[in-house]
C-alpha cells in the first residue's frame, strides 16, 4: 500500500470490514464528519428531550451553555477539534473519557453531571469521566515511558475482592469509564473476567489498556462477554523495530496488532494509547502511523506525550517534544480531525492539545481522570506520582474528598507533572521515583494549583 503524507492524500473506498480470519465481522466501524456529523449532534439535542422531562432522574443535566452544560461541551469539542464521531455498531463515540451513547452508563453519567465539563471544579459536575485502577503489579514488557515502572513487581498488593469493593465506592461517587490496567492486566486474567462481571454496567462503561501480551480471539471474546465494552492498546509507533525498543520486548508491535484485531473481531470497540515520540515525529511518519490505524478499524488514537515520570524520571529535554515537535503533532492531529479526505478515518485524541493552558487546562484529580496504581495509592495523573492515600488503608470516598479539596480547580499551567518533577525525585525514598505523599510537596503543591 502506498503511503502519502496529507497533501498527496487519495481519497479512500470504504471497504466492508473483515476479520483477521478472512470472514464478515460482527462489529462494524463508521465515522460522522462534515454534515452527518451536524445531522448526529442535531439528533443527540433532540433526544436530550428526555433528560428534560424526567428532571428527576436527571437533576444535573443542563443544556445552557451559561451553566456549562451539554450546549457548552458541543463547543468544546468543536474548540478541541473533535470533529468527528465515531459509530460503532448501533452506538457512538465521541472521546476515550465518555461512554458510548446510547447507554444506560451514559445516562447515568449524564444524572451524575459528567456532561458538565465546562462546569468542572463546582457542584455541577461531580462525576468522575475515567479513573484508571492498576489492578496488577505484572508485567512481562520493560517499556522505556512506563509510569509504573517502580510498582511492577511479581507479587500483588490489592486483592480482587479489594478491587470489587472499590469499583463500588467509585461507582457511587459516580465515574463514567472504569479502565482496568496494570502493569498488564491480561497476567491476571481471572481476576480481570471477575472484575467485568462483577461490576454495575449500568453505572459505569468498562475499558482495558493493554500492550497485547497475552490476548488471544477467545479471551477477547470471553471479555467481552464478560462487560467489556472498549480495549485500548499501546501502539507507540508504525516502526515495529521503534516499537520493540521503546517497549522494551521484541515482538510487542506484533502483539499490539493482533490484538486490535482479535477485539475487534469480537466486537469490541478499539482504540491505540500511543506516546508520541521525538522518534516518530522526526522521522515524519505520523501519517504512516495513522494509516495503520485505519487498516486495523481503530475508533479512536489517543495521543500521549511523554512526561519525566516513572521510566522517564529524572529525564526532561532529552525525552519531552520541542515546540517544533509540538507544532508537527499539532498539524497532524488538526488536519486528521478536520479535513475532508480524512473524515473516514480515525478520531484523534490529542491529551496534551486538550488540557493546554489555554484550553481546558489540566483536569487531574477528578475533574475529568485520576488513577489508582497497582499498589492501591490514589493519584491525581497516571503521570503525576503524589498519592493522596490507599486504599489498603482508607476508604476511596475518604481520600477522594481529600484530594479534591486541594485540587479545586482546573490547573491553568504547564503540565503539573513537568513543574514538580524535581520536588517529586528530591523527595522519593533511596530506589523509588514514586509516589511522593501529598503532604511532603503541600508548598509546591499550593503554586501549582493557586490562580
């Protein structure tokens, strides 16, 4: 297949989609730009109708724009460049944060304010859009950008019954997207199938992050039976020999294709967690990459830069985009959501763009994600290691209130996890980048979220 960059970009058939196998898939993938995607969003205003009439049910749905509400995240995402929506199947995508629609997770997530983004920080919005549980220590890959890099370890510390009884303190407290990673969950596989049955899908939706180490076409189909709704795969790059490198196990950019494949195939919706690179974007192959991620009937690229944590703590200018970087990655993930010819191709969902300081700023601590880490400390970023507490120790309710009172707002400044990387090294104990307890950074802690 021939690969050209935007410029000499043909426009592409849309092809019946096919299982790795050769043979119909279930699942079917299509995306909503231009017209069909104003003629969608026109539906979705219709239907609200519903929220309106059982107030009751919905006592934080708002549609004003003056009150943050639905009207005002359509404006956002048409500011953040999320110009298109993804169908999968019968139902609809707009961002890896927000469950599918139409749903009874969406409703839900609706009742408990999370269409209120504009309002995050008030009452408004008290809902939680994805929280990330480490619901393992395992891992088999020694990836270079791994923020649990100084967790891994063979031995668990949070037991699956443990687990369950936070999924349910979560789901009470309201949470959107229940992401369930590691370490790799697929070493803990038992536990992960116990995980989706035992969890409230009317509550919540439920995703994986994976590399691909161990899934196969029966697991993915036992998950998603299980209440799988959607897998994230880590696919940093179209180069399978970059790839392997950053993830430190030869053969992993194999494993990540033939796992977008198998869940597909078993009618989950994909998505690729990718961490751009200096790599990739000077070798100018972010348009091979999203290419690939078009033959693999992906829904969704979330795009990751990295950031001086875990595997990369301790380093800054040597691993972090420069502004030319930044400007490349700009063009692409612009030019992917908003032109024509690209509209049957995947959302791109730009982390960075999105919580800019300009834009929505950063929205840790549960004004849109926090992450729970494989040894039960409750932090406000996957790449932000300072722990408000375990839950091996306290209830998540308990420590949630804790952390929300000191991040009260969204944070209107460079990535906090860049500013406190050096407080948060100076601090950790002898062989250990992580997590540094709130407490042991309170001043830092205060300039960073002050104004």
């Amino acid at each position: 297949m021939e690969i050209r960059g935007p410029e000499g970009q043909q426009e592409r058939q849309v092809t019946p989609i096919m299982t790795s196998a050769g043979g119909n898939s279930h699942s079917r993938l299509r995306f909503h730009a231009g017209w069909s995607l104003l003629f969608r969003r026109a539906v979705y205003v219709a239907s609200a109708l519903k929220y309106f009439l059982r107030r009751e049910d919905y006592p934080l749905f708002r549609l004003s724009s003056a009150n943050g509400g639905a009207l005002a995240t359509l404006k956002i995402a048409r500011q953040l460049k999320l110009e298109k929506m993804v169908q999968f199947n019968s139902t609809y995508y707009t961002s890896p944060v927000l469950p599918r629609y139409p749903s009874r997770a969406y409703d839900h997530m609706v009742a408990t304010g999370g269409l209120n983004i504009a309002a995050a920080g008030t009452p408004l919005k008290p809902q939680i859009s994805m929280i990330l549980l480490g619901i393992t220590r395992r891992c088999d890959l020694h990836c270079l950008h791994c923020y649990e890099r100084f967790n891994l370890a063979p031995a668990e510390t949070v037991p699956i019954s443990r687990w369950k009884e936070v999924i349910r303190e979560i789901q009470a407290q309201g949470a959107g997207v229940v992401v369930l990673t590691g370490g790799e969950p697929m070493l803990r596989y038992e536990g992960l199938l116990e995980l989706l049955e035992s969890g409230n899908k009317d509550l919540s939706e439920f995703h994986i992050h994976t590399s691909g180490l161990g899934v196969t076409p029966e697991r993915a189909r036992e998950l998603r039976c299980a209440g799988l709704t959607a897998a994230a795969v880590g696919l940093d790059d179209v180069d399978p020999r970059r790839h392997d490198t950053l993830r430190g196990f030869e053969g992993s950019h194999r494993l990540a294709v033939s796992a977008l494949r198998d869940f597909f195939d078993a009618g989950v919706f994909t998505y690729t967690n990718m961490c751009v690179t200096r790599d990739i974007v000077r070798a100018g192959d972010l348009w091979k990459y999203y290419e690939l991620a078009k033959s693999l009937n992906v829904g969704m690229i979330e795009m990751l830069e990295p950031r001086p944590c875990g595997g990369f703590a301790g380093r800054g200018d040597d691993i972090l985009l420069s502004d030319d970087d930044r400007t490349k990655v700009t063009e692409f993930f612009v030019t992917a959501n908003t032109a024509k010819r690209f509209r049957e191709y995947p959302l791109v969902y730009y982390v960075a763009y999105t919580e800019a300081p300009e834009r929505m700023g950063c929205m840790m601590g549960g004004l849109s994600h926090l992450t729970i880490d494989s040894r039960g400390n409750v932090n406000p970023c996957v790449f932000l290691p300072v722990t408000f507490g375990n839950i091996m120790k306290e209830d998540f309710s308990t420590i949630y209130a804790r952390m929300r009172k000191v991040i009260p707002r969204p944070v209107h400044k460079v990535c906090p996890s860049v500013i406190l990387a050096g407080p948060i090294r100076d601090r950790s104990q002898a062989g250990n980048a992580g997590p540094v307890p709130y407490e042991a950074l309170k001043n830092e802690w205060e300039a960073v979220v002050s104004g």
